[in-house]
C-alpha cells in the first residue's frame, strides 16, 4: 500500500502525537498531584480546651436531664466523653499544675491554692513543648498558674494570655489586679465588682461559708460579667491566630466556682433559677430552700458556661477549622454541693478539697479528627492524660519526666490499659489519697486513704477538731455504689482489692499503713 508523502498527509498524524503528548504530559502532572497529595502530611490540628472550675461529673444532662447541657452533648455525641475522669488533686492550682507540667500531685511541689506559688522556671509544661514545637499557645481567663503579669505567662510556655484571677478574688482586690478588673474600673464597675459578695450573698447561718447563698441578683450587662470577658477573649485570639501553623487555646472560665452570683441575664426566660433540682444526698438537716437557692444558682452558671462555649465553637468554624481541631470541655474539680450534709460533723460539705466523687470526678468529652462519634467510656482515667494525649496530637513525644500517659488510642476506640485512676491533696487538715480501677468481676471499686479524718469539703465546722494521726480506709464498689454510701474494706473477700488499689497510691500513702499486711492475714 502506498503511503501519502503529501503535507496535508503528514498534518493528522502530527496533530494526533500532539494530542497525545499534551494527554500524557496532563497525566503526569494529574499523576505528580496525587502522589503529592498523598505524601504530604496532613495540617496539624488545632487544641481547644474548654476548662470550667469546679464542676462536678454528674451535673451534665447526661445524668441530670433537667440540667442543659448541650455543648457538651454536642461534644460528646460527637466524640468520646468519659463517664469516671478523675483530677489530679480536688483543688483549682495543684490539678491545673498537674495538667501543666505532666505530673502526679504532689510531684510538681504545688501543695496548695496559694497564687505565691509556681513552677519552677525550668519545668518543661505542655504549654513550652507546644510552643517550641511550632504550635501558637494561647491561655484565657482563670488559668490559676502564677501571678498575672507578661513575664509569668511567657514562662510558662504562652505566645499569648488574657488571663485574670477568679470570682473569689474580686473582693480582696484593693485595685484592679488584672485586665478584666482593669476594664472593669474603665467602666466604672469595678467598686460594684469588690462588693459583689458581701451585697448579693447571705451567710448560712452556722457555717464558714456565705457565698453559696446569694438570693441577690447582678445588675450587669453579659458582656461585663466574668466568664462573658473570657469568652469574648477567647473568641478574638481564636479568631486573630495565625493560619500557617497550629493553635492551641486554654479556655479557663471562672465559673461555676462560687461565689453563686447570677446576673439578671440569666433570670426568666426558662433559665435554672425557676425549675425545682434535687436535694443533696444524705442531706435532710440542711434546709431544702437554701439547697434550692445554691443549686439552682450553681445550674444557671453553668447553662450559662454552656452558651459560651458554643460561641467559641461557632468561631471555630468561621475560620473553617472545625474538622481540624479537636475540642475538649472538662473541669479542674468538683463541687460537694453540700452531699452528706448529715455524716459530716467535722466538716461543712461544700465546696472541694474532699475524696469523694463528687469532688474529684469531673465531666469530659472530647471530639476532633480521628476520634469516633458516640463513644462512652466508663473505665476510670486521669485528666492529666489529656496532656500527654494533646501532644501526641500535633506528634510531638511528651518530655520524660512527664507522668501523664497519652490516651490516644483509647479515643479512637481502643482498650483501656487498665490503669488506676487516682487523685490526692495534702493540704491543712486535708490529707488523702484514692486510686479508683476497674477489676476482673467488671466492677469499678475505689479505695480511699485518709491521715486523721476523710474530709467532706474545704472548710471545717466551727469548732470541730481534726485527728491529725491515724489511717482511715474505705473501700466503694462505683458500680453498685456510685453515692459511696456502704464500705466494703471491712469484707474478707474485698481485702485484695483493696490491697492492689492501696499499692498503687504513691509517697505516703503507698500500701495505707499496711492495707496488703491486712489482706495478707485475711
């Protein structure tokens, strides 16, 4: 066959290799796309930690449906939340220093609440690691690390703070401590501000506190009030952090902590102030119109912590951050709430600083890439683990000396490695240690170590008289006993577990003055 040597021959075939190389040379860059695409690693997420102070586990809506919660719903139904989270220790600056610098109380040497007390300058906190591994650290509000001023927040590992001191801090402030109090006397609100409490709150009469009963309301605008100021913060760091690298904010609100001072925002309107809450447990002889006073104060403020926190949320995902970004809401503590109230001759059940669930267990749920939606975790674990958990988010390996063990995994559906969860304080007439753990029966029991007395709240009763030397030892099946109302250290058969639980206690409270001897004998 003849073949054409014509131009007009010869045009077709040149057009077609032209098709031809520009469909391969389109392919390869198509093919160069993906196999960029596909080695390239994935954005480093952002950490958003929304921390109340002083809520306790078991006022979400999860346990209390006349209680709305549904920020945390949202979180929760969108990720894991954990039924028994236990803090470090039951009081606002050791548990949040725990947090800090990965470790156990007392190891990191914050004993107490004392603002005087800090770090020391070379602890590798969270906050340092983050910020030396490219993360944009950010803290706001009541974070109750240090004194408040630029050099203290730089120490502590932040690239930036709007931090200010707590609610019980307003009326021992001679002049404006902080920037909230700051913008406060801008406004000419800070005196109202300093007279807060002894204006809106009554004493309970024979009792040390007096800022639990607080018929009175604030006449404040939202905007002004507290943890109005640190939401607001929150939102604008979020919103003015830089997008090339990851950010990490810890959102630290001021309330529920007492004192229970509402603002006639949170008045009418459905709000907690108008539905009837549940007594305290064990608690006949404290009078149910002063429950119903500081327990529908304490629900409003926290509805009210919830509303913030869906706005920080809401910022989130205008920068289009939400699905990468994990989101967490959780507690320092707890709050007794006056349980007990009939068993405690030495002690006034409210507020923290005590062993028993209600102060040291805590709300958490956490939601972000990876984790899947809808999980419950019932085992035990520590808050502190967030610390070591959020690291390994952005990759980073946490510091040696860190305690806190990242639960990872356990987020994204694996199993639980069978650690205890403990929690402790050595404080004036405070000291205590338990270790809570799920066993072989598939029950969760926790064991409580007391030197002298075990304490049901921070203050004592007028004139009481603490022992200062002694053991005293219980033992509690959570599963079938979630209130704690019946000792089982006294059962032959429990005395095992009650040994493993006491052995893993640590300085001095290691073994409860010969708990494995007991065992041993029995």
């Amino acid at each position: 066959k003849r073949r054409c040597r014509h131009s007009s021959c010869s045009a077709p075939r040149a057009k077609a290799r032209s098709l031809a190389a520009a469909r391969y040379s389109l392919g390869a860059l198509l093919l160069r796309a993906l196999v960029a695409v596909a080695v390239a690693p994935a954005p480093r997420p952002n950490v958003v930690l929304l921390i109340s102070d002083q809520w306790r586990y078991d006022w979400t809506s999860f346990d209390l449906p006349l209680l709305r919660t549904p920020t945390f719903e949202l979180i929760a139904q969108s990720g894991v939340r954990f039924t028994r989270a236990v803090v470090p220790a039951p009081l606002c600056k050791p548990s949040r220093s725990s947090f800090a610098s990965g470790l156990m109380y007392p190891n990191h040497g914050i004993f107490t609440g004392s603002k005087k007390q800090v770090l020391p300058p070379d602890t590798e906190s969270l906050y340092k690691v983050l910020r030396q591994g490219g993360v944009h650290t950010m803290s706001v509000g009541k974070d109750d690390l240090s004194l408040i001023n630029q050099l203290s927040s730089e120490n502590l590992g932040f690239e930036a703070a709007q931090r200010c001191y707590g609610k019980d801090f307003g009326f021992r402030a001679r002049w404006p401590l902080d920037k909230y109090m700051r913008d406060l006397d801008s406004k000419g609100l800070f005196e109202r501000y300093q007279t807060e409490e002894p204006r809106l709150c009554n004493e309970l009469p024979g009792t040390a506190n007096h800022d639990y009963t607080c018929p009175g309301i604030e006449d404040m605008e939202f905007d002004d009030y507290i943890d109005d100021w640190i939401a607001a913060r929150a939102k604008d760091m979020i919103a003015e952090a830089p997008h090339e690298k990851p950010y990490f904010i810890q959102v630290n609100y001021a309330g529920p902590h007492p004192p229970l001072i509402v603002t006639r925002g949170m008045e009418g309107n459905g709000r907690a102030l108008e539905r009837d809450w549940p007594k305290a447990h064990r608690s006949t002889t404290l009078r149910p119109e002063l429950q119903q006073l500081m327990r529908s104060r304490y629900a409003a403020l926290i509805e009210h912590i919830e509303s913030l926190n869906q706005e920080v949320i809401d910022t989130v995902a205008a920068r289009g951050d939400l699905n990468n970004t994990y989101i967490c809401a959780l507690s320092d503590h707890g709050e007794m709430l006056g349980d007990f109230w009939d068993d405690s001759p030495l002690y006034e059940p409210l507020q923290k600083n005590a062993p028993w669930q209600a102060s040291i267990a805590v709300p958490m749920a956490c939601m972000g890439p990876g984790i899947p939606a809808g999980q419950v975790v019932d085992d035990p674990i520590n808050t502190l683990d967030l610390a070591s958990t959020i690291l390994e988010w952005q990759n980073m390996k946490a510091p040696p000396e860190f305690e806190a063990v990242s639960i990872k995994d356990l987020m994204e559906g694996g199993a639980h490695d069978g650690r205890p969860a403990m929690s402790s304080l050595l404080y004036e007439d405070h000291r205590f240690a338990t270790a809570q753990q799920r066993f072989e029966d598939g029950h969760v029991y926790k064991f409580t170590c007391c030197i002298g007395a075990c304490p049901y709240g921070r203050d004592l009763r007028k004139g009481a008289e603490v022992p200062q030397t002694g053991w005293v030892r219980h033992l509690f099946d959570l599963t079938e006993d979630p209130w704690e109302d019946t000792d089982l250290y006294g059962v032959p058969s429990k005395r095992p577990i009650a040994a493993s639980l006491s052995s893993a206690l640590i300085g001095e409270f290691m073994g409860c003055g010969g708990v494995a001897a007991d065992a041993t004998a029995s």
